[in-house]
C-alpha cells in the first residue's frame, strides 16, 4: 500500500508539473487573452516581437524600451465625469460635515449637493476651485492616504462597482506584457499625481515613481516636530497636451517607443513619442462599446476625441476599437 501512495504521489506531482508547464507555454502563446483575435491584437504583437528580436534590425535594447500610458479612460473609466472629481465632491461633503464654513461659493455648495449641472455650467474655473479646496492644506500622505481609504469603498454611481474595478483588463494584459518584454511602464496623465499615486501600484503595478500627473502646489514644513510636504491651494503644472511631451521629457529622460491614450489631451504625446527614429508605435482606446461601457468621441464633455480619430490612419497610430477589439473589459465582469 505504501507504495502505491507513493506512486500515486510521483503521478500528482507529475500532473500538477504537467499543469504549471502547460499554463506557462498558454500564457507565453496568447500574452493578451481578453483581446479577440482582431488585427489589432495581431499588430500590438508583431510590434513587441519585433522590438525585443535581438536578431532584428527592429531591436531596441531594454533600458530604451519605454512605455507611457494615460489614465483616465485608458486604464480604466472616465465616466460619467473623471473619478478624481467624484472623489473630491465625497471629501468636500465630508468637509463640509464638520465645517459648514467651507461652503464658500455657489459652485461649492453645488457640488456638496451633487448638483453636476450646475457644477458642470461652472466650467474649468469651478473644478479648480472644487479641486483647490478639497486637495489643499494637508501632508501628501494624508491626502493620500484618504484617496486610498476612499478607493476601497467609494462606488461607481451607474455600476455599483468599485472605481478600481473599474480598470479595463484588456489594458492590464497589455501593461504586464510589455513588462515581462523587457519595456518600463509609466502612467502620464492630466490627473492629479498623488491621487494616481494612491492606488498605481495595487491597480497597475507600477509604483509611485513611474507616475507623472498633473501637479499642485506645495511646501515643505515641520509640523509638530515631523518633516511634511504639505498641499497648496493652485496648481503648479498640468500634465496635459503639450504639458505630456515636456513632463516625460523633465521625470523621464526618453522618448517612448510606445504611447497609449484615448483622448485629444493624449495627441501630443503620441505625436513627439511616433515622431523618434526607430520603431514605434501609438494606440488610441476608442470608446465604441455602450452595451457594456460607453461609446463617446467628437461630442463628449471627458475624453473627447476628435484630432486623434480624423488623424489616427495617416499617422499609422492604432485604433482600438473597445466593441470589436475586447472580449471582455473589466476584470470580474465581461
């Protein structure tokens, strides 16, 4: 009897080392699994093939091969307005809970109420304000260790899910692909860096560091004794448009090879990465699927899209066509 335990023992070691080598050679086989067998699957591919072929006059040596990827609805949702705005109209509420005093203009009353309308007629000048009050006057890591707080709790307003469930899982394929190839991944977006910051890691992968957002006012100060770095009301540079290019260029120090953006605030960094010798390559998530996202471009109020979807074919930039290009979008849920 003992020894056939033992030989039933060798054959489930056997099928279990049969299983692992089998997932391995799957996951090498087919590294996007939520991405349907399109042309664009196929081109995101021959590309990275290409660029790691060290046989290949296409080869680009792994400390050049850099990534840049927008946040907001390229990594995951942007609607109905951007998740950091739903954020600071929850810590304005919660402001004004214990402070009533902080409601100081209409924009922000109205924002404490909910009222996105009259929030939204407010224009770039009210977000900043909204922005400025609820992102000022406390120690980054409060600010984001609030931000974190908020993420494991705060829910969609149509979907019910978690804002970090709301990641696009085609996206989180492509990312950790390009890392087992050898390519540095980075987030740069026109959203807040240390909001992004709160949550990159656990979402994405990729730490604080490989971060570049927009970026508010600060000071360094002792506060009872602890060394801070403390928020201040106004912004200090906006990492958006011709902003993305020029922050690349200052946190960085390399052009990318491959950019990936899904909004007219992405164009110029898609523009100056294509622009560089050698191969290349640009992709543009467009929003195309209702049933189970959004479908949104020329007219939408966030991520509009429109220089980008005229001038995508002509500048060899690729589509992503969310409906046809995405067997599935979110992590959990198709």
């Amino acid at each position: 009897m003992s020894s056939n335990m033992t030989a039933g023992g060798q054959v489930s070691r056997y099928l279990a080392l049969f299983a692992l080598l089998f997932g391995a050679v799957a996951a090498k086989a087919d590294p996007l699994p939520s991405w349907n067998e399109t042309e664009t699957k196929a081109s995101i591919i021959e590309f990275v093939e290409s660029v790691t072929d060290s046989e290949a006059d296409t080869f680009v040596p792994q400390e050049d091969r850099v990534a840049v990827f927008d946040n907001d609805g390229t990594l995951w949702a942007e609607k109905p307005v951007y998740f950091q705005f739903m954020f600071a109209m929850d810590r304005l509420k919660a402001m004004a809970k214990d402070d009533p005093s902080v409601l100081s203009s209409d924009v922000l009353k109205a924002a404490a109420e909910g009222d996105m309308g009259a929030v939204a007629q407010s224009g770039e000048k009210g977000l900043l304000e909204i922005i400025a009050t609820t992102h000022s006057n406390l120690p980054v890591d409060a600010f984001q260790a609030e931000a974190g707080d908020w993420l494991t709790t705060a829910t969609h307003p149509e979907t019910g899910m978690l804002y970090t469930e709301m990641i696009y899982q085609p996206m989180l394929e492509l990312l950790r692909y390009l890392r087992d190839e050898g390519f540095t991944t980075y987030i740069v977006s026109g959203g807040g860096v240390h909001f992004i910051r709160a949550f990159s890691e656990d979402a994405y992968n990729i730490p604080a560091n490989q971060v570049v957002g927009t970026t508010g006012k600060s000071h360094y100060e002792v506060v009872d004794g602890e060394p801070v770095v403390m928020k201040d009301p106004g912004i200090a540079f906006i990492d958006d448009k011709e902003g993305k290019p020029v922050a690349i260029d200052a946190h960085i120090g390399k052009r990318p090879i491959f950019a990936g953006g899904n909004s007219d605030g992405d164009f110029q960094m898609l523009e100056w990465t294509t622009a560089g010798e050698g191969p290349r390559m640009a992709v543009i998530v467009h929003h195309t699927d209702a049933e189970r996202e959004w479908a949104y471009d020329r007219e939408s109020h966030v991520g509009r899209l429109e220089r980008g979807l005229d001038e995508a074919g002509e500048r060899d930039w690729l589509l992503i066509d969310m409906a046809r290009d995405w067997e599935r979008v979110w992590p959990r849920n198709p």
